[in-house]
C-alpha cells in the first residue's frame, strides 16, 4: 500500500508540475473530469456501489497518459486507482491503432484475492461507415494471464434544437483466464466469462472549457465462476447512471 501511494504522489507531482507547460505548447493538451456513478462496472462485473470518480489525462502528439480514481461512497466497498498509457498512430488511412499498458490497484483485495493488475492493450479504430465507428480491442493481464477479445462501437445522434447529440456506444467481449487467483499460490485457478454493455450519454456544454455528461448504461455477464474467479459483486443485470463534468485547457 506504501508504494502504490507513493507512485501515486509522483505521478500528481508531475501532472501539477507539467500542466502550464503542456498548455503552452499544445491547445487541449490538458484534460480532468469528475463523476458520480450509481455502480461502478468494468468488463460486465460489477467492482463497486455508488461511487464517485475523478481523472485527469495528459496528451501530447500521439502520446497519452492518463490517472484514473473510483472512490465507493461505502466503507465496504473497494477503492480503485489506475495509472495508463498509450501510444496512438494511423498505419492506413481508414483505421487507426492504440498500444497501451495500465496498472490497477486496490484499497483492499478483491474477493480473487488480487489487490493489483497490470495489463497491455491493442487496439483498433475504424473509420465510420453508414456513421457507426467500428472497433476491436485485445488485452492481456500479466497478473492474471488473462486474455480479452472486445467489439465495440459509437454512434452519435444530433439533437440540433438542443445544441447537443446523443453518443450511443456498445461493447461484447470475452475473458480467459490461466491464473485468476495470483495471490492464494498453489495450483492455477482459470476462469473466463462473457459480457456487454449499451451506453447512452449526452454531453453539453456550459462554458469554453468545460461539459456536463449524464449518462445511462447497461451491462451484463455469464458463463462467470462465482467460486474460482469472483472478483467483483453480482455480475448479471447492471444497470447505472452517470452524472459527471469534464474540463479541458
């Protein structure tokens, strides 16, 4: 727990240290957001009740890197602080890719026994077509040599009367686990499951720097080990809602 609050004042150290020279030398570069969550869902599972979050995220050409933070309004619920990263570039014209790696720990472990992940991602951005935006994305988990297969997509919906649209976005994926419970030793516990989730947000904005999001969203998981792979709350039926403003400079 030393070390993840020490890294954590590091990396707030150079975020607060960097932002004027990041705004000097590229518009947007800068951006932090804050929400309120009904739950907290990652993947389909369901890692805590009503939460608030905070974020904030750098950019700088194709590079990125980003802190991530979901504080349960409950005691009994477990923190969580990430820490991410990616590099983004367009190898044709009609798709785009990001390699990314995060690192996730916990206040507390989760019911698996795990207080912490590190994972890399690639993943694939295609250009439009009929206006949806299609993409695919493939993970893996060090800690728990898992492996994940995600489809996803956006589409936006104009609301011109309202000076705002509505972003509808979805996600189906799979989970394969060899290593589950990394924390309990001895022999390996595998898993994996299914998911997806709809989402439906509608930003406006109130100020030049600054939009107000709310949002609902819906997911849901099977074929998940209750018994082997448990690292979250009840995993079928989630649905939430946001509220959150995001700022960029």
């Amino acid at each position: 727990m030393r070390s993840l609050q020490t890294l954590s004042g590091l990396f707030l150290a150079a975020v607060v240290a960097g932002l004027p020279a990041l705004r000097a030398q590229e518009e947007g570069a800068v951006r932090a957001g804050a929400e309120i969550v009904s739950r907290q869902v990652f993947r389909g599972l369901e890692m805590a009740r009503a939460s608030t979050q905070a974020d904030v995220g750098l950019s700088r050409g194709n590079w990125r890197a980003g802190a991530w933070a979901n504080l349960p309004f409950s005691s009994s619920d477990r923190r969580e602080f990430d820490l991410s990263g990616g590099y983004s570039w367009r190898p044709s014209s009609a798709v785009s890719l990001e390699a990314s790696i995060r690192g996730a720990w916990w206040g507390r472990a989760l019911a698996s026994g795990n207080r912490d992940a590190l994972e890399a991602g690639l993943v694939a951005t295609f250009d439009p077509l009929g206006g949806i935006t299609p993409g695919l994305g493939c993970y893996h988990d060090f800690r728990r040599e898992a492996d994940t297969v995600e489809a996803t997509f956006a589409y936006s919906i104009p609301l011109a009367k309202l000076g705002t649209y509505v972003d509808l976005s979805g996600a189906a994926g799979w989970v394969a686990g060899k290593n589950w419970r990394p924390e309990f030793g001895g022999a390996h516990h595998s898993d994996g499951y299914r998911y997806w989730a709809l989402a439906a947000q509608v930003p406006y904005r109130v100020g030049p720097h600054s939009t107000v999001i709310i949002g609902a969203h819906y997911a849901d998981a099977d074929g998940h080990s209750l018994i082997d792979g448990a690292f979250s709350l009840p995993s079928r039926r989630n649905f939430w809602m946001s509220l959150g403003v995001s700022l960029d400079f």
